[in-house]
C-alpha cells in the first residue's frame, strides 16, 4: 500500500520501487484540476499518496494515470478535446507522454493512457516540431496499422 513508504526528502527525481512521484501541483497540472481539488482528494483519500520524511505528499505515476483519462470525461467533445479534434480521425487516445528515445532520425515514444502504455515510432524531426517533453499532454491517433502522436 502507498501509505505505508517513505521517502526522503532530499530526492531530487523522487521514486519509490522505479515509480515517478509528483509533487501535489505537478499532479494538478498533469490532470488539469486546481490545486485545491487535489488536495480534497488527498485528504479524502480518492487518490493514494505517499508521505516524505517531511511530511509532504507525493503522488505516484500510477495513481495519476488511473485519473488522467478521466480529466476530460465530464464535459462536452468539444470543450475536451479541442485542439486534438482539428483532424478527422476520431480514434484519438488522449495521455501523457511518459518516455523519449531520439535516436538519429527515428524517436521512440511513449503514452500512458489510463494506467496502459502504447509506444509510436516517429521522426526525430516530428518530436522537436511538436516540441514533446515528458510529462506533457498528447493524443495517440490510431489510424488502421498506424499510431500517429498528436499534440494540443
């Protein structure tokens, strides 16, 4: 369980058994809620967080994952996805971009899309155009055997 590991605080990539840790507003960010709201969640144990030998939340990759895909799911496709729907390709999964590899002209990268990954093998080119950074918001657009990454 979460709960139950601590972490010390003078981590400055913070992980737990491998496992990214955002900070309470790097987690807000990532899934496009206030701070605030995250912080009821936490205090009302939606999301499962661990604790710094300070004292301080962290939330694990994995638990903003399980969230991430349902951001967007309470307003209208058009408010959701207004940036990704400028295609006519409706079979868009929208994540987060978890991974980078660039090498010489491919890029390798990967999404995490409610708590799965899926990888697209891409131009290096098409990485720096799009300007991808890990931690970012993206779509995966599944076109019959083909994965294209979208970004808003």
């Amino acid at each position: 369980m979460y709960g139950a590991c601590t972490v010390p605080a003078a981590l400055t990539v913070p992980t737990v058994n491998d496992m990214k840790l955002f900070t309470p507003r790097e987690a807000a960010k990532v899934l496009g809620i206030s701070y605030p709201t995250l912080k009821q969640w936490i205090y009302k144990r939606k999301i499962q967080t661990v604790k710094t030998a300070g004292g301080h939340h962290r939330i694990p990759e994995k638990q903003v994952d399980k969230f991430l895909y349902r951001a967007g799911e309470r307003a209208p496709v058009n408010e959701r996805r207004p940036n990704f729907r400028r295609i006519s390709g409706r079979n868009q999964l929208a994540g987060r971009v978890t991974e980078i590899k660039i090498s010489g002209l491919m890029a390798q990268v990967t999404l995490s899309i409610g708590g799965q990954h899926i990888t697209s093998i891409i131009t290096a080119d098409a990485v720096r155009e799009m300007r991808l950074k890990v931690g970012q918001a993206a779509a995966a657009l599944i076109k019959s055997t083909e994965v294209m990454i979208v970004r808003p």
